[in-house]
C-alpha cells in the first residue's frame, strides 16, 4: 500500500465518483428503439412521410449531482489528482443535466459543453469544424465516380465479420476474454467496451467497414478500456467520461487512418453529421435532415442512422441537436495534431501515454509527474501502429515536413519537371 496521504485520498475519491456515475447511461438514453426505424423508411419507400414519435426515460440525478458536488469540494484542485478529479466530476455533472430535460431544446446546450459545435475553432487557430467538414464532402464529392471504378465493392455478411473480428481480437487480447456479438436493436453498426463489441445484425459491411472496425472499436475504445481497468489507483479511467469523448474518438478514428482503414467515403460520413447538426440548430427538421443525407448519396437506411444520431434526445422539429458527432473530425485533427507535436519535441513516449485508459489530451500533461512516479500505469496495450514506432515517426516526420508545401502554390507543369 502507498504511503502518500493525497494519492489514498484521491484514489477513495476516484472510486466515489466511479460508484456515483455507474447509472449514467448517456448514450444508451438517448438512443431509439429499432421499430422506429423500420417503421418510418417503410413508409417512407411506401411514398409517404410520418414524423418519428420518440419518448424518452424520465431522470432525476439529483443525489448523484449531491455526490459528484461532494467528491469535487473534497479533492485538492492543487494536486494533478484532484484537478483530474474536478474536470471529470464537472463533466458528469454536465451529463446529468442533459439526461434530465431530454426530449426538449435545453439538450443543446448541455451537448454543446460537453461536445462542442459545428462553428467552434479546430486547433491552432485552423478553420471551424464546419469549414473543415466542407472541404471532405466536396472532395469526396469530386473524386467519388472515380475511386468507385477504382475498387471493387463487395458485402461482407455481419456474421462473417463477427468471426474475422472475434479471431484478430482472440490473438491479440492475450489473457483477456472480449466478444464480439450481433445486436438486432443496435443502430449504429458499431459499439465498444472493455469486454464486449457489438455488431448491428442484417445489415452489410465493407472490406473498410471491417478494418474500420478493429481499428477503432477493438484498437482503441476496447484497448484504453482494457489499459483503464489495470490503473492501480484511478479505476475511473476504464470507462472515461463525457470529457474524454473528443479525444478518444478522434485517437480512434486517427488510428483508421493510420493503418490504412479510413476510406475518402467515411469522411464523407463524419463530415455530412456535423453539416447536418448546423442545419438541425439552424432549424431543420428530422425529415429535411433525413432527405440531407438522401441528396448527399446515402442509402435510406445510413440516412435515417445519420440523421437520428443529430437528433438524438431533442425534439424532431428542428432548432437543436445532439452534438457529440462534432468531436469526430475535431478530435481527429487535434489528436493528430498533438502526435506531430510530440515528435517535433522529441516525447513520442508521451504519445504512448495516451492510451493509459480513456483520458482526454489535457490529462497526458496534467498528469505527467503521476504518470512518471506510476501512480498513472504504463499502458499494457498499445494498437499495432503504436507498436511500430519507428513506422509511426516515420509518417509523423513526413507529415510535418509535407506541411511546407503549399499545394495552391504547385502547378501541374511543376510536378512533371520535379518541382
């Protein structure tokens, strides 16, 4: 046992506040039944229009709200413990005021704090999550007829991919049991936890659907899961919090990216969501959304998924949205950009850091001298291209030289002279 009385108190604090928030089902909340989805596209191929009718679970967290407050006075904002402690009790306190006015525009708001919106900055000063979502669509737009001739398409069957999965997840995860199941109530096709990963049944997946997958869900969400639940003193970080999202879903769709994963027509999904969540808080409705996704060459079952991702928790008539898919390419360009810095500081080890459990950016900083001291472990798992370090600064070194050029400067006759 430590002998350090602040690492004692902090860590009885960090297993308060994992108690507190275990009835916090954010996501699982605001989700909707399968039936409505069925429901509305036959009616919508029937040549008829109907308006989803969603209700949803009635909250009142105001005794977790009583504790969270509690732990946040008890922890020492001096101490890089209790600063964790407060930015992740503020976070959850967030979240439970969210889940007690679902269903009315108030979600926004809350969504907004914990998830940020379209209009907001991405690092660096770069251009608005918007802006940047723009420019995916309309080049996935221009180069779409001709990748499409480029690749052949084929479907792989949910059963197939379930086996490939759960045979690279079994050889990789040695010493730790993970499933892979088939969900026929799952919308999404994806969702992740330390021990289980669940597939979307009846319905098709791509080759890159596949990688995607294994990448992002298993690599990723289900590895800082594993990695979170061996921290010997903050267990809260097998689960993460409302805080974490942004950068854990930008380190997994990053990590798409860098094994090759993520196909030009996957940013062109991320980047419609956060187009279509302007359009929601600027007040379209579900079923101009939902026709969005259709005119932006989505098939009715990927557009009713889309769209019911933007209105999750808020009601269909447009004027808010539910935010969250706004982190996906501003976590993307954040976690990448923190990468880069870390080889241009010569702290690629603090990027390995990064997969300790399910942390935010801010933490890999913040919590340095525990990390050091091992009060924060040492990741036991890193992804394949973690692994590959030298591969990993190799691409990284690239990528900041790279970035000296300026392509709108480059004229084709200068490409075929050499530069």
């Amino acid at each position: 046992m430590t002998t350090d009385p602040a690492l004692s108190h902090h860590a009885a604090l960090d297993a308060r506040l994992v108690a507190a928030v275990r009835p916090i089902r954010m996501l699982e909340a605001v989700s909707w039944p399968a039936q409505v989805q069925e429901s509305f596209l036959a009616a919508w191929r029937a040549g008829k229009i109907s308006m989803p009718q969603i209700a949803y679970p009635r909250f009142d967290f105001h005794d977790v709200r009583s504790e969270l407050d509690a732990i946040h006075r008890a922890a020492d904002a001096d101490h890089p413990l209790g600063h964790y402690l407060q930015q992740t009790s503020e976070s959850w306190r967030i979240a439970t005021r969210l889940l007690d006015v679902l269903g009315s525009h108030r979600v926004t708001a809350y969504s907004a704090r914990l998830f940020g919106r379209p209009v907001e900055m991405l690092p660096a000063n770069g251009p608005t999550n918007l802006e940047a979502a723009r420019h995916f669509v309309d080049l996935a737009n221009e180069l779409d007829q001709e990748l499409r001739n480029a690749e052949p398409s084929y479907v792989l069957p949910a059963e197939q991919v379930q086996l490939e999965l759960q045979q690279a997840i079994d050889t990789f995860f040695v010493g730790h049991q993970i499933r892979v199941e088939l969900d026929p109530n799952l919308i999404a096709k994806a969702a992740a936890s330390p021990t289980r990963i669940r597939l979307r049944t009846n319905t098709g997946f791509s080759e890159y659907d596949r990688n995607q997958l294994l990448m992002h869900e298993a690599f990723v969400h289900t590895l800082t899961g594993l990695n979170g639940r061996e921290q010997p003193w903050l267990k809260s970080m097998a689960r993460g919090a409302p805080r974490t999202t942004a950068t854990q879903e930008g380190l997994a769709t990053l990590s798409e990216m860098l094994s090759g994963a993520m196909d030009i027509g996957r940013m062109k999904r991320i980047s419609l969501r956060i187009v279509a969540i302007d359009k929601a808080i600027h007040g379209a409705d579900f079923v101009e959304v939902f026709r969005f996704f259709i005119e932006s060459g989505q098939t009715d079952i990927d557009s009713f998924t889309s769209a019911q991702r933007v209105f999750r928790g808020v009601p269909l008539s447009g004027g808010g949205a539910f935010t969250k898919d706004t982190v996906y390419l501003h976590g993307l360009l954040a976690v990448h950009t923190f990468f880069r810095w870390c080889l241009r500081h010569r702290q690629l080890a603090r990027a390995r850091q990064l997969f300790a459990g399910k942390m935010a950016l801010e933490d890999v900083f913040a919590l340095e001298s525990q990390l050091a001291s091992g009060a924060v472990a040492a990741p036991g798992f890193l992804p394949p291209w973690m692994q590959r370090a030298n591969g990993l600064a190799g691409m990284l070194a690239f990528s900041l030289f790279v970035n000296k050029i300026r392509l709108d400067n480059v004229a084709a006759d200068d490409l075929v002279l050499g530069l």
